[in-house]
C-alpha cells in the first residue's frame, strides 16, 4: 500500500491500512493486536501525565491539557492510517510539538496586534505541582529560545529522544537538530547566567 506522509512531520502514515505485527511494548501490552479504542485507552494511561508536560514545557501553559486532548483525538482519527501502532507515541509527541508551536505563533500574532507586552501567562495550581522551584528558572530560560531551540533541547533533554527520533518528530534533518541543540544550549547558559534575556 502506499506510504504517505501525516500532518505531522515523522509520522508515516498507510492509506487503508489495518494494524498488524507481533511486537509488544515494553509494559506487556501488545498494541499491534489490541482495538483502537483499548490500544488509545492504554496510551493514555502511560503517557498522558508525560505528554502534559511535554506540552507545558513547550509553551502550552494552560492549554497543555487541551493540546494533549487534541494530540489524542487526532489519533483516534487517525489510528487506521499509522504505518503500525509502534508509530503512536511518535505521533502523539509530534502531534503535542506542532500544536504547541501553533498555539505560540497565534500568541505572537495576538501581541502584535493587541500592541500590548504580555509578560506571561498565569500558572496554574496543578502546573506549579508539576514543576519545583528551581526547574521555573530553566522553564523561563528555555521559553526566551526560539521555538525549534526550545523544543529540540526538551525533546533532547527531557524526553532523552536521539537526534533521529527528534528528527523525524519535528520533521527536520539531524543536521538542524544538532545545530538548535548547540546554539539552544549556548544562548540557555547566557541567559542562566544573567548575561541574556
């Protein structure tokens, strides 16, 4: 059948196809043989907390919830086009990256033509549990880096992903990997140390 790409960048995506194989994940759980709604159900049971932080992380503030509700319907729409149901996480994380980026540019564009500096969002409860003290300073700095630097360091550094798997989940070369990754983390040391902002 023939391959193409998603709506989201990395995401082999298969016309018609149903899910098959024999691989199971590393918990047990065989979603190459499950239903969709019992596979997406599992899903989310495993990295739904993971995928809200990814989500704050990259910007979403309190919009995180919503982005990985998306992430997941877009999923469900879409579960019978996955190349196998290996490809699901993948998706989700490149569903959460493209929304979250989506969700920073409407922002910009709101800014700009509300012509008022917003300084930032208001946190809530639940995301200040998520976060400790001391990562609020480095959730600060790495929101002052451009949008690839800033999700190619937390898909690097937080999600441990390999260059490779980052770049086939933002849709870009491991060669722009490697080239936000290190100018990301030379402005991030320039702005911890008070040098930036």
């Amino acid at each position: 059948m023939k391959e193409t790409k998603g709506v989201y960048p990395g995401v082999e995506l298969r016309r018609g196809a149903n899910a098959s194989g024999s691989a199971e994940a590393q918990d047990g759980f065989d979603l190459e043989h499950a239903d969709r709604d019992a596979a997406i159900a599992h899903l989310f049971a495993a990295h739904y907390q993971g995928l809200l932080r990814l989500a704050f992380l990259l910007g979403a503030d309190g919009e995180a919830e919503d982005v990985v509700a998306e992430a997941f319907y877009q999923l469900h729409r879409k579960w019978g086009r996955l190349s196998t149901p290996k490809a699901a996480l993948g998706y989700l994380r490149g569903t959460v990256c493209n929304l979250a980026r989506m969700r920073l540019r409407h922002l910009r564009v709101v800014r700009r033509h509300a012509q008022r500096h917003v300084d930032g969002l208001e946190l809530s409860a639940e995301h200040h549990a998520l976060l400790r003290d001391e990562h609020r300073s480095v959730v600060r700095a790495l929101r002052s880096l451009p949008v690839r630097q800033h999700q190619v360091l937390v898909l690097r550094y937080w999600l441990d992903l390999k260059e490779s798997e980052i770049a086939r989940t933002m849709g870009i070369s491991t060669g722009a990997v490697k080239s936000h990754a290190s100018r990301g983390m030379a402005k991030l040391s320039r702005v911890m140390k008070g040098g930036e902002t």
